[in-house]
C-alpha cells in the first residue's frame, strides 16, 4: 500500500464502509431526516439550509443511479460536487487508483464518495484518509447505501420490518447489493430468502438466517418483497455464462418473474430492483413487470436520493458509528 503524505492524518470523522456500521437507531434517524428532506425539498426546493461543502464523487466503476443520486442529493443539500471522469483521468497513463485517490484527497473535499472493483489495496488504503469516506459499491463485497435505501422503500410501503418475507432472486454469488441486504434487513427484523440457480449460490458464504428457495414458484407465493437482481456478467470469471440467446431463454424461464409468477405474487407484495434491469433475463420483456401495480423500481431511485442526501447530512453532522466500522 502507498503511504500517505506526511499533511494527511488518519481520518477523524464518520465513514460508511459497511451497513455493519449502522445501528438500527442509525438507520432510524437516517429514515427521519429523508422524509424530513422530502417534506422541506417541497416547501423550499432544498433539504435543509445550504451549507457549503464539496463531496467528491469518484467512480473506478460503470455507475448511473448511485453517481447521479449522490449528486443530486449533494445539490439539494447546497453541497458542490468534485466530479472524477474515468475517461479523461491519467488512469490511462498508467496512474494507480491509490494515487488517483490520493491525489484527489489532496485537493481538500468534505468528503469522498467512491466506488471501486476487487481492490485489497483500496480496502487497505481508504480506512487511513483524513475525509469521511462513502462507499458507493465494493466489488462483489458490499453497497452499503443501496441497501440502506431498499430497506427506506421497504419501511414506506409496510411501516416494519418484523415478519416480512424477502426474497432475492437471481445471481446472488456475484451481487453486493444481496450482501449488504442481508445485514440489513436481518438486523432490522425480516426472514430472507434467496433463489437463483445453483451456479450463482454459495451456500457456504451465506449467512445461517438466510434461506434458500430452490423453486421459484414456490418462493414467488412465499414473499411480500420480491427483490430481482441483474445477472452480473462482467463479474463471471468463468465463460460463456448466459451467452446465448437459449440460455437467456432457460434462465429466464427458471429464475425470472415471468406473467404466470407475476400472478403468484401476493397482492400487497412489491417489487424492487436495484439496476440496471436486463428485460427479458430478471423481469419479462415488454411492461408487464415495470407498469405492474405493484412495482417499486423507480420509487427506489426517488428514495435514494433522499437517503443519500440524509446520509451526507448525518455524516457532516458528525454520527457516532459502532466500533467495527
Ligand atoms: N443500483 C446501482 O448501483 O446502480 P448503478 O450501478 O447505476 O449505480
């Protein structure tokens, strides 16, 4: 790992590394200020008294929703952004992501928001900054803030946690969004469950409390929250994973929520997905899934805005995290 420059101290303030960090109190306050945004953003067009500060937003990885929340959530707040464009950055001449972090640490944001492959070097180096660090997606490890806002989504459509079924389907083995569900929503109180194919769960590396459905159509009648996930091809090591047009035909016809689960599905359950959704692999092609009545997909993207905004509040408002964040 690099070392830092000698004018970086070790970070002081709060950081959001993992939702293992998050109390269930935390996570109460966080849901009290986003309503509380969302009732003053329609009153005065912001979240709260601008106040100034600079987040910079840096992202190694592909990213529409988490990027452009963060940075709608920071304007709302009267925050500046500190935009880091892949493309265009010295990474293209050989420049490490350590140095890249670094560097733009050096140039004095409030904050970093980032987000970063398989990287034990970032994992090493992160912890050590002098700013209160966000973690936007970690590899296949964790996605603390999608997490956090599914579980918003969740409490607004059922007000509690306690008994709700969740069910995440998909290529579970691949997914941070999973990871970070299951501390979460277990912590919070929820029985959930996984099913997707053999191939794409590991038993071993789930936590005891979470089941396995080995048929969907079983699952589809058991859940209230049905949580599709996007089949994560880039993160295949093997080859030739849903490569053609017949596999796509039988994994769909396996693991996705086609018109017959659609109708399986519990009446007041919802349907959540955290995107990019691949029509026709997780969901049925065509509007039946995203006009369904009981869909939540775009709802999620309006929640995480106001859970971001209320994460960067809490942060500069200085939160107290547990110890092993
Ligand atoms: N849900 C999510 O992380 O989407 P993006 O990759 O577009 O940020």
């Amino acid at each position: 790992m690099p070392s830092l420059p000698r004018e970086l101290s070790p970070r002081q303030s709060p950081s959001l590394f993992e939702v293992a960090s998050y109390s269930p109190e935390l996570i109460e306050d966080l849901f009290a200020r986003a309503e509380r945004f969302e009732k003053n953003v329609h009153v005065n067009g912001y979240f709260q008294n601008p106040k100034h500060r600079v987040v910079g937003l840096l992202f190694f990885e592909p990213s529409t929703r988490t990027r452009l929340s963060f940075q709608m959530a920071a304007q709302r707040l009267g925050y500046e952004t500190l935009h880091f464009d892949n493309a265009s950055s010295s990474l293209s001449k050989g420049e490490s992501f350590s140095d890249t972090v670094l560097n733009l640490v050096a140039m004095g944001p409030d904050a970093l928001v980032i987000r970063y492959g398989i990287s034990p070097e970032l994992d090493q180096l992160l912890p050590t900054l002098p700013v209160p660090v966000i973690n936007a997606g970690s590899g296949i490890a964790s996605h603390p803030t999608q997490a956090l806002l599914d579980a918003f989504t969740i409490y607004r459509e059922k007000g509690s946690f306690s008994g709700l079924k969740v069910l995440i389907v998909g290529d579970i083995r691949h997914s941070r969004v999973a990871r970070s569900n299951f501390d979460v929503l277990t912590r919070l109180g929820a029985t959930v469950a996984v099913c997707g194919p053999p191939e794409f769960i590991q038993k071993n590396d789930l936590p005891t409390q979470v089941k396995v459905f080995e048929s969907l159509d079983e699952a589809v009648e058991w859940c209230d929250i049905y949580m599709g996930l996007r089949v994560q091809l880039e993160r295949h090591a093997e080859s030739g994973s849903l490569s053609n047009d017949q596999e796509i035909a039988a994994y769909h016809s396996s693991f996705g929520l086609t018109q017959t689960r659609l109708q399986k599905l519990k009446k007041d359950a919802i349907i959540l997905h955290p995107g990019p959704i691949n029509h026709g692999v997780e969901f049925a092609s065509g509007a039946s899934v995203m006009k369904d009545p009981r869909n939540r997909v775009l709802q999620q993207v309006t929640n995480g805005v106001l859970i971001r905004a209320s994460l960067l509040a809490q942060i500069f408002d200085g939160i107290s995290l547990k110890e092993n964040a």
